[in-house]
C-alpha cells in the first residue's frame, strides 16, 4: 500500500502542471529521495527502465525533446524515425517520464517498455512426461528438398490437420516469406538451412538470427546417435549427455524455442523461406520494443506471414500500431492463445487484426493448458507431444500453444502459394473453415485440406 501511495504521489507531480512548461518538469522530480526510490521500484517490478514513444519530429527532435526531460534516445524502432526507445535519467520511473512525454507538444504516444518472457512460468502450462515414439523414428527422408527425420514428416499432427491430403490433392508446398519473431534458430539444422533467410538479432542489433550465440561459445552438430533428455519441463530432445547438462537450467529456458517452431512452419510449409527475429534470450526473456522492431524489420524485409507464439497480458499501443502496420502491408499475422489454461484475455493473439491459435489433444480436445476464449482463439491446432526440430541439428517433442500458432502461420503460406496476393481477412475466412470442437475455441480445429479448397472456390 505504501509503494502504491507514493506512486500516485509521482504520477500527481507528473500530470497537475499541465499549463506550465512540461519541458522543465523533470527537473523538480530528480531530488535524490525520488532517484533512490524509483530505482528500487524498477529493480522490484523487473521492467525495462525504458520507454516506446512515437513522434513527429524525426530523430533530431527527439534528441531536443529528451534534453529537456530527462532521457536519452536509445534506438529507432520503426525504421522510419517515428517510433523510439528512449532512456530515462538515472533514477527515474518510465511510467512517469512517459506521461511527462504525452504532454509535450510533437509526442504522438509515450509507453513504458514491457518485459515479455517465453515460455511464460504457469502452474497450468504443458510439461513433458512420456516420449512418444516418433521422436526414436530417426531415419533420414527427403521432405520437399531437405531431409528430415521420418518420425517429423510422419508425425499424428499432419493427420489431424489434414496435412497429407492437402498436399496430394493441391500440390502446394509453402510461397513467400514467414518471419517468426522469437528466440533466433540453428542456422545449420539440415531441415531448415535450405529455407532460412538471415534474420536479424534484436537482442545485440546485429545481423544474424542464430539462437546458437546464446550458448557462449558451446557448439553442437548433428547427433545420429543421441538419446532422448528432458532439457526443461517443456521439451524433450535427442541430446547427448553433456549437452542435455549443458542446457539444463534457467539460463537456458527457452533455448531451442524458435528452432521448435520453424520445424512448425516447415512441417507445414516446407518450401516457404523463413525469416528468423531474435527478440528474445535463451532464458526467454524480451522487450515490447524488441517485438516491435522486429515487426516493422519483418514487414520491411518482405515477410508476407508473421508468426508470435508468445503472450502478454497487457496492451500496447505501439504493438497494435506496429500490427496495424503489418497488415496495411497485407502481412497475415499469427500468434499463440497461451498456456495458462484460462479463458482471459492476452495479446498479440486478442488484437483484431491477428489470428490467436489454442492448443488440443490427439482427440480434438482443447489441451488442459491452453487458452481459450474467442476473444483470443480464432481456431485450434495438435499442441501436445508434437515433433519438431531442435537445436544441434536434431529434433524434439514439446507442448503448447507456441506450437500451434506456427501451423496456421504455415498454413496461409499455403494459401499465398494458390493466391498470392493474400491479406488477413482473406487468410482468416479460410482458416476459419475448421472442425467445430465445442464452444470458446473459435472456429474449431485447422483443417489444412478445407481451408484450400474454400480459397479454390473463390
């Protein structure tokens, strides 16, 4: 209750002198009480101490606007000198330098940043407790110019989603570019190194979307003769005992995440190029402003799909802004439902102009983890003990709503390579012909085969 008191006292101080020069406020407001408090207050909460603000005055004005009120202009986010990060002066709360920066005339939007964290901790999120046997199906096949493990191209998800007879029947294998915005990849893996574009690595700005840097200097290949090992309680891959130890912990819990899902979108779409974002570490922790760069450097570089299989639970402006953004550019975006067994609302996959994805069982039941809700579940995919490619150039079974997203995030890959010139309310009335599997899971379950043959028709 005290912290709340003094908070309001902050926020009161920060919005009462609207008359008067917002550009002088700060001033009064770094006494060394405040430095000293709000610093703890940051370190408490675990946010950024960083703020997202959208302008009309360009980088220059930017720069003049945070002379005056205490903050430092860290990057560009949109690529079009709108959208910045900026930094506030030592000791200072965001939330109060961003209701200063709504006051100041050429300030458009000002949000304190967000921590964002994949696979998110939740006492009802998936954990892996059997083996299935698909993941001991080792033998090499070619899967439409790579090769794959059998037990990956063969798995019981491309049954359930129609996989098999949509690509007999229309012979589509993927077109355009899908973009994941997640924790990078393996750029070596033999499935996906055909397909996979650069990227770019938002979490040390620098070209490259490798998750492999993450490991500070560990290195992997292909493992012919790995054994299955639970590296965390979401995955099980086919590791050697050193690696398995190497990255069990939570520095390393969501390591292998981005590689699991494009081995998602490549099962689906296994000729469409993809685009690694890393906005996220290895102990899956991002930033909004991470998630929104990679947004506009997804739209930027060609992307027709991008697929978000992570959640948060409160808005954003500038995230809506930034999808908005997407879809103006006919960019279909995707993104997981979550994995806390709830009907509540999260975002991106709650936004308007994104299509959420729920998980369910090999009997079309919604998964006891997943979301669920229309609000956020546009349709339902297979999200329990799915196999999927893992970091080292091996593979893995793991469990969630991050897994599902990717499959219709591969699906309207498939539509654009019937008709290319997609948007998302065209590639959401597809989808949308599903299995019906009850109340509060949108349109039902993906069935890949309906889904084409109602775009055939149109």
């Amino acid at each position: 209750m005290k912290r709340l008191t003094w908070l309001s006292a902050l926020l009161i101080l920060a919005l009462c002198p609207k008359a008067a020069s917002a550009q002088g406020l700060l001033g009064g407001l770094l006494s060394g009480v405040t430095q000293t408090v709000t610093t703890a207050v940051g370190d408490l909460l675990g946010q950024p101490q960083a703020v997202i603000v959208r302008t009309n005055q360009g980088l220059a004005g930017m720069q003049r606007i945070c002379l005056v009120n205490g903050c430092t202009v860290v990057r560009n986010l949109d690529g079009q000198n709108q959208v910045f990060l900026v930094k506030p002066a030592q000791g200072l709360l965001p939330q109060v330098l961003a209701s200063v920066l709504n006051l100041v005339t050429g300030i458009l939007d000002a949000e304190p940043d967000q921590l964002v964290v994949i696979p998110p901790s939740s006492n009802a999120g998936p954990s892996q407790t059997a083996i299935p046997s698909n993941l001991y199906q080792q033998t090499p096949v070619n899967y439409y110019g790579s090769v794959v493990w059998y037990g990956y191209a063969t798995q019981p998800a491309t049954q359930i989603i129609d996989l098999p007879q949509a690509q007999k029947a229309f012979r589509l294998t993927g077109a355009g570019i899908v973009a994941d915005i997640d924790t990078g990849v393996d750029p070596n893996h033999p499935a996906l190194k055909p397909v996979l574009l650069k990227g770019y690595d938002f979490t040390r700005n620098q070209p490259g979307g490798s998750e492999m840097p993450d490991l500070n200097g560990a290195s992997g290949s292909a493992c012919s003769s790995c054994q299955a090992a639970f590296v965390d309680q979401h995955t099980a891959a086919m590791l050697d005992q050193h690696t398995a130890a190497m990255l069990d912990g939570t520095p390393y819990s969501a390591f292998g995440h981005g590689t699991e899902v494009m081995g998602m979108i490549h099962l689906v779409a296994p000729t469409a190029r993809l685009l690694p974002v890393k906005a996220f570490g290895a102990d899956g922790s991002g930033t909004v402003s991470n998630i929104i760069s990679g947004i506009y450097y997804a739209v930027q570089n060609k992307a027709n799909v991008i697929n978000m299989s992570f959640e948060l639970s409160s808005s954003s402006t500038e995230l809506n802004d930034a999808i908005n953004y997407a879809n103006s550019n006919n960019v279909v975006c995707v993104a997981s439902s979550g994995n806390d067994g709830k009907n509540e609302l999260v975002y991106p996959a709650g936004l308007q102009n994104v299509m959420g994805v729920a998980s369910t069982n090999d009997f079309d039941q919604r998964s006891s983890f997943s979301n669920y809700g229309n609000q956020v579940v546009w349709v339902a995919g297979p999200g329990e003990n799915v196999i999927t490619t893992y970091p080292f150039g091996t593979y893995s079974v793991t469990s969630g709503t991050s897994f599902t997203s990717p499959m219709v995030a591969g699906t309207v890959s498939l539509l654009i390579n019937m008709h290319p010139q997609m948007n998302q309310s065209t590639a959401a009335k597809a989808v949308a012909n599903a299995n019906s599997i009850g109340p509060n899971m949108g349109n039902g379950e993906l069935d890949i085969f309906t889904a084409l043959s109602w775009l055939s028709r149109q």
